[in-house]
C-alpha cells in the first residue's frame, strides 16, 4: 500500500511540476544553508576529546588584586598562569598527570642540506602533556621523566614534520639540529589535531599550528621566549631569569583528575595554596582560584566565533522562512486535489487512509529537498572555505552524521510544515467535492 | 477600492494568508539584520589604516640559529635596502597594522599608578619608520637618530622619548596639551616625553568588539631599532615599482647573508585583504542568503496567489460580467497583498528589534537603527507587490464569460 502511495506521490509531483519544484528548491535551499552554517558551527563547537574533556582541567588563580580585573575574561581571572605557580603545582604533584605548557619558535635546520631551513612552532611541555591527552604514537614513545628532570636535547616529531624532513621513515634515534643545537627524535606522532586546540587558545584554536615538541625544562634552561601573549602587572626586570620570578602570566597549565574525589581533593589544594601565597605576603588579598575542565573551557573562552553563532541563528531563521513557504504551497497543492479526495472519500477510503497518502507525498518532497540541500550544502561549504579564513573551515567537512541530520532535518521540517494542509486534506467532505464538479 | 470584500474573502483563506504573513515577517527580520551586519562589516573593512598602502611591502625576516650580532646585520640590511634602485624608504619594526599580531603595554599618566590610564600599541622603529609607513605628522617632530637604541622582545625598558597617535593624544590628554608632556609606559619609573603626535595609526589588531575595536588607534612609536630573531622590514617603492623591487630586495637580502628565512614577502595591499578576509566573507555569505531569502519569500507568495486565482476564476468572471474592470481585478489582488505584507511588515519591525536586542546582549553588535526597519518593511512591501503582479495579471485576464460557462 506504501509503495502505492508513494508512486501516487511521484505522479502527483509530476501533475503540478512548478508548483513541486519550487518546493523542493525551497526546502533545498533552506537546508542548505542551515546545514551550512551547523556544519561549521558543529566542527568548531565539538568537543576535542571526548573520552577525557571531563577529567582533564585547568588551574586559574587571581594573581592581580580585587581591583583589577582581567579585562578579557567575564569573571576577571587571568586565563593564563605564571611560572612560579606553574612550578609550585608542578612539584606539589597533587593530581594524578600534571603538564605545563606553552608554544615557542625554532628555526630548524633539515639534514638533507638541500632543504631550506625552516622556523616553525614548537610546543613546550612535560612528559604527562602525552599520555592526559592521548596523544597517538606512530614511532617511539613519549619522552621520559629523566628527560624532563635532565633537561634533555629530545624531540618528538608531528607525523607531517617527519615526512617533511625525513621522507616518512622511522626517524628515532636520528638527530635534528633546533637553533644551533642538536636534538634527539624520541617519537613520532600518528595524526593528532584536536579541533579546538583546548590546551592553549593563547594561539588560534583551530588548523594546525605546534609541529614540534620538546621538554619544558629543556626550553626554560635555553630561555625560549613564548610565541603569544605574556602579560605583566609589575616591573618584572630585563632578563628572561627575572620574567620567571616575576608576576608576568604566559603559561598554560592543564592537570588530570580521573574522579570527582580527585577533582574535590585538587580544589582544597588550589585554595590552600592561594591561602599560603597570601600568608607568605606575595598578595595582599586571598586570591580566588577556580577549575575548570576541557568543555568548561572552552565556553569560558568564547572559542566560537561571534560570527559563526551569528550565521547559525540566521541560516535557522532562513530554513523558518523556507518551511513557511513549503506550508503555504503544500496547502495550495493538496487542496487543488480536493476534488481527487473526494471520490476517494466517496469510493470508502477512510480519513486515515488520506492522511497517510498526503503524509508520504509530503514526506517524499521533503526527501527530495533535503537531497538537494545536502547538494547546496557541499557548495556552500566550499564557498565558506574560499570566503573565510583558511583555519576557520579547512577542517569542517560532511560526515555521514551530517548526511542523516541535513535527511532527517528536511523531512522532519517538511512533515511539520505539511501537518496542517494534510488535515485539511484529510477533512474533505466527499459529497462537497462530488457536487461541486 | 473596498477593503470589506477583501477581508472577508481573506477569512476564508486564514491559514494561507497568515503563512505568508509570517513568512515576510521573518523576511524582513532577517533582512534587516543581515543587511545592517553587512553594511557594518564593510564600513569595518575600510577604515583607513594611518599607512599609505600602496607602494608597500613587508618583509618578515627571521635569522637562523640565533646569531649574536643581530643589531649590526640589521643595520645592513637597512643600508641595503635604502641603497636598492626603485626604493624610497625601509625601515625595521617589531609590528605593523592588519596583522593582528603584536604588541601591547599600559600607559600612565604618573608613576605608580595603580590602574593603568589607557593600553596601547607599540610600534618600534627609527627616524625612517614614518616616512615608510606613510604618516602624517601632525604636531611636533619626527625621532633623531641619536635616540635610536636597540631592544630585544624579552627587554623591559623605556624609552625618553615617543610619537603618539592623535587619538592616543586626545585621550591621555583631553585638553590637547600632550605635546611635550611626560607619560609612564610599560608600567615603568622613568618619564617618557611625547615629542611627535601622528593623526593615525591602527594597533595592528582588526577585530570587532571587545578591546579591539576600543583601542582601535591607540599607538605608539618608540625609538628602537628591535633587534631580536625575528621581525619586519617594511619597505616603501617608488609607484609602480613594487613587484620588480620585491625581488631584487629578497635577492639582497640573500646575498647579505644566508643564514636568515623570508617567512614572508607581503605587499600591505595583501595584508588588508587577508586581515578583513572574514568580515568580507561573512559580508558576501550574509548578502547571499539575503537575496536567496527574498527570491523564496517571492515565490511563495507568487504560488500561493496563483493558486488562489485558480480557485476563484469563477467568482472572477462572474464580477467581470457584472461589470468589474480588468483594472479592478488587479487591484483586488494588489490591494490584498497590500494588507497582508503591511500585516506582515509590522510583526517584522518588532521581531527585527528584537533579533537586533538579542544580538546586542549576547554579542556586542551595535543597535540596529530604525531606519533600518522601516526601509526593510519598505522593501518587503515593493517585494510583495513586484511578487503578486503575474498571479493578479492573469486574474485580471479570466473572460467574463467564464461565468456563464459551468465549472
């Protein structure tokens, strides 16, 4: 019987082409550009580790007096730690990874000398900064905590470094020289590209940016100075060795706390060692101190952009216009019909049995929109990605994911826009339609 | 024309006059903001930088390996590139405009201020900075070149003297007295003594909202030549010379010394273009759906309306042999539109407001004027009109003799 209604469905698409095409390019066009916009906004909303982004957190402490707020956070905590704090949470051990972290510049100089050197991002860390946040392994392994405590001449590669510089190969073991200074490969990473770069949003969050990792201690030992902000509230001296005793906030701080026990345990560590700053007489007042983990973050941060939220809401108000419209011209086709349904209704079909057949030629127009919106969707994915920056949309792509919501969405959508006309369909009175004609 | 017939025709079509009610209701919401966003975004994009633009490129040149005489090499290169056939000036700095990376400090008024008097952005350069930026120097002097002293990115110093912007001026000083009076940067004892004021120069950030758009021209110059293992030559040519001076500058350059890397050979033109890439971009985007949106919005009122033409080509006729012009048919049609667009307009006002109120609150977007919305319900109206003439033309073409005829 469906099958009945559904090529009943497709003749009557075909009986009134203009008036079918201009709803299914309606619906096509609405879906496309809402899918559009949520396809961006779901790549760079998502969340970048799912299996950790409730167990790993970030350290804030107000290293600034009550009265001066930082300026770029709603709750005026810095977004960004010192060294000293950063050091005194690095010893304390209290959770079960901890890792501090920046991004830095090196100028690299390729073993093959026809290569061109190149300077490129560097990522500081510990050697916990691997396994918190299960960065994958192609060759070798993490550096070790004998490498952190040595400040050791080690490096891991990103998988597209290593092909660069080494054709692809097992580089383990090879050596790279960094600024003038010779450095061993430990390991090789596979892919790893968490969309948004959580772990420091001082750099853009999104594309690919550290390319090479090496030891924190190694990069403090050789004064590397921070690719991104540091901000200062005193007079923090000329050397790189008074910016580390001063007050001067550029480091990010990331912690693993597996349990909310564990979590509950790092907060009274957090706010005693605030309380211990104070009575030590660094701060005159108690500073505040909060944890916040990866998704907490992340809305903390603001990472999506203004504009993507502001394309989002007006592609949704676009698809409400294009629903609206489908509404008004399904009535006007299945009404034309009411003659049609009559002699139906007349030849002992029950309502149901009409509800059901305009249901699925609604449906089936609905179908064939959201095929053409995924189609526009494509389009209008690659026109976002010439019209906006590079990093902003290079990594949003349709997945099978988006391919059932922008299905499901059109069909949904067309069934509520069609409800109303349906019922009215459904209501004829056959005996009307019969005099009538 | 009689507006009773019509509204009581219209009761019997409720629903479809109410969709397409609402459906330019949203329109013109949406309509409203987008175009203001788009007008906004475009004005952002063209706010002049305080450089002369044209004739200009950017250098970004980073040694390799970290060597120990960085300030000499530098001084070179600047001798190098001055030297170099088609080139009217260059200079090295630590930043320049549309970059959206650089560097900022606080400014006081006096010395251990608790609360900074304003931020700015700090541009380092010598006396050649200005000429090859293209400023103008509204008040004062430029830097002599015995000021001039090297700075590292890590050096926390300040300078004696300094060159301001003239809204940087305005602020710190309102009263216009800032030439020649002493300010506190970087959070530092020492007096620094404004010597020059500059009418405009941008912070090299360009975003919207926030502190970006607030500081928007509040800069600096300081005397130093930055000398560090990364920064900029800009380099200013004769017209027209640009890209022939391009590549004998970055060919120099390689002949000097090897040991470097031209991340970056940029003319500025290229710089604002890539800066204002997402504003444009969201521009375009936002214009698209706009036009997509007015061209769904049309149809649908042209299929409804003819579809309530084919319903009623009886009752047509039956009017057209009583007597009704092929004049009065259409305005029938046009004045029924009419009502319902105006119906429609009118919850579109409102919504547009609110969507703008919205957008205030939760991201910093300028209030939405009202002459906006009354020049969007404006356009929904024409929109209506221009939409429902083919339906209305054809009723107004059913033959009067259709009445005598059955069904």
């Amino acid at each position: 019987m469906y099958r009945y209604y559904f090529s009943l469905a497709l003749r009557s698409l075909r009986r009134n082409a203009v008036l079918s095409a201009l709803m299914i390019a309606a619906i096509g066009v609405g879906i496309g550009a809402s899918m559009t916009a949520l396809t961006v906004f779901r790549a760079m909303s998502g969340d970048p580790i799912p299996a950790k982004s409730r167990q790993l957190f970030t350290p804030q402490i107000q290293i600034r007096g009550p009265n001066h707020p930082d300026s770029e956070s709603e709750d005026g905590l810095p977004t960004a730690v010192s060294y000293s704090d950063a050091m005194a949470w690095m010893r304390a051990r209290a959770a079960t990874r901890q890792t501090a972290t920046y991004a830095t510049w090196l100028s690299v100089r390729p073993p093959d000398p026809k290569q061109k050197p190149l300077k490129t991002v560097v990522r500081v860390a510990y050697h916990d900064f691997f396994s918190m946040f299960t960065v994958p392994f192609k060759f070798g392994a993490p550096w070790t905590q004998a490498d952190d405590d040595n400040r050791a001449a080690v490096v891991v590669l990103t998988r597209g470094v290593n092909d660069q510089l080494f054709g692809g190969v097992n580089s383990v073991g090879k050596t790279l020289r960094l600024d003038n200074e010779t450095y061993t490969v430990v390991g090789v990473l596979n892919d790893w590209l968490p969309i948004p770069r959580f772990y420091d949003l001082q750099m853009v969050p999104f594309g690919e940016s550290d390319r090479l990792l090496i030891p924190f201690t190694r990069a403090i030992d050789r004064e590397m100075a921070v690719d991104g902000s540091t901000s200062c509230y005193d007079e923090s001296g000329a050397s790189f060795a008074d910016m580390l005793k001063s007050n001067c906030i550029w480091l990010q701080f990331w912690v693993e706390l597996p349990t909310p026990a564990d979590v509950a345990k790092y907060r009274l560590y957090l706010g005693n060692y605030a309380a211990e700053q104070q009575r030590s007489g660094r701060f005159a007042w108690l500073p505040r101190t909060q944890l916040r983990d990866v998704r907490e973050w992340l809305a903390y941060r603001h990472v999506v952009p203004n504009e993507v939220s502001l394309l989002l809401l007006l592609s949704f108000g676009f698809l409400m216009v294009c629903l609206l419209n489908a509404a008004g011209l399904l009535l006007a086709k299945l009404m034309s019909r009411a003659g049609d349904i009559g002699v139906r209704r007349a030849l002992g079909a029950p309502r149901s049995a009409i509800f059901a057949q305009c249901l699925i030629e609604t449906a089936t127009i609905g179908l064939a929109g959201g095929v053409l919106g995924l189609t526009l969707t494509g389009l209008g994915l690659l026109a976002a990605r010439s019209l906006l920056d590079a990093d902003f949309v290079a990594l949003t792509h349709l997945d099978w994911a988006d391919v059932g919501i922008a299905l499901g969405l059109a069909v949904a959508a067309t069934l509520l826009a069609g409800l109303y006309p349906t019922w009215r369909a459904a209501r004829v009175q056959p005996a009307w339609q019969l005099k009538a004609s | 024309m009689q507006i009773l017939p019509i509204l009581s025709a219209m009761r019997r079509n409720k629903v479809g006059a109410v969709l397409i009610a609402l459906q330019i209701a949203v329109t013109l919401a949406i309509l409203c903001n987008g175009l203001f966003i788009v007008q906004q975004r475009l004005a952002l994009s063209h706010r002049p930088s305080g450089m002369v633009e044209t004739d200009l490129f950017a250098i970004d040149n980073e040694w390799i390996g970290d060597p120990t005489d960085v300030s000499s090499r530098i001084r070179a290169d600047l001798a190098a590139l001055r030297a170099l056939p088609g080139v009217v000036d260059a200079a090295n700095t630590d930043q320049y405009p549309l970059t959206n990376s650089g560097w900022s400090e606080g400014i006081d008024l006096k010395a251990d201020q608790q609360t900074r008097s304003a931020f700015m952005s700090l541009y380092m350069g010598d006396e050649h900075l200005i000429d090859t930026l293209g400023l103008r120097l509204v008040a004062g002097r430029n830097f002599e070149p015995s000021e001039i002293l090297d700075r590292g990115s890590t050096d926390r110093v300040q300078p004696a003297t300094i060159i301001v912007t003239r809204a940087l001026a305005d602020k710190l000083f309102p009263d216009g007295s800032a030439l020649g009076r002493s300010i506190y940067v970087e959070g530092g004892k020492q007096p620094t003594q404004i010597v020059g004021i500059v009418e405009r120069l941008q912070t090299p950030w360009t975003g919207t909202g926030g502190w970006q758009e607030k500081y928007f021209e509040f800069s600096v110059i300081e005397p130093y030549q930055f000398v560090d293992t990364g920064s900029w030559y800009l380099v200013r040519t004769k017209p027209g010379q640009l890209a022939a001076v391009m590549q004998s500058a970055s060919k120099r350059l390689l002949e000097l010394d090897r040991n470097r890397l031209l991340q970056k050979i940029e003319p500025v033109t290229d710089t604002r273009v890539s800066a204002y890439r997402d504003d444009r971009g969201l521009a375009v985007i936002l214009a698209v759906v706009c036009a997509a949106l007015v061209g769904v919005t049309a149809c649908g009122i042209v299929g409804l309306t003819s579809y309530w033409v084919s319903q009623r080509r009886r009752q047509i006729g039956i009017r057209r042999a009583l007597g009704a012009t092929r004049g009065a048919i259409l305005r029938y049609f046009q004045t029924e539109n009419l009502l319902i667009a105006t119906a429609g307009a009118l919850v579109g006002i409102g919504l547009a407001i609110a969507v703008n109120l919205w957008m205030v609150t939760s991201f910093a977007m300028p209030r939405l004027s009202p002459v906006w919305a009354v020049l969007g319900a404006l356009l929904v109206l024409v929109l209506g009109q221009l939409a429902v003439l083919w339906p209305a033309l054809r009723a107004a073409s059913v033959p009067p003799a259709l009445a005598t005829r059955s069904a």
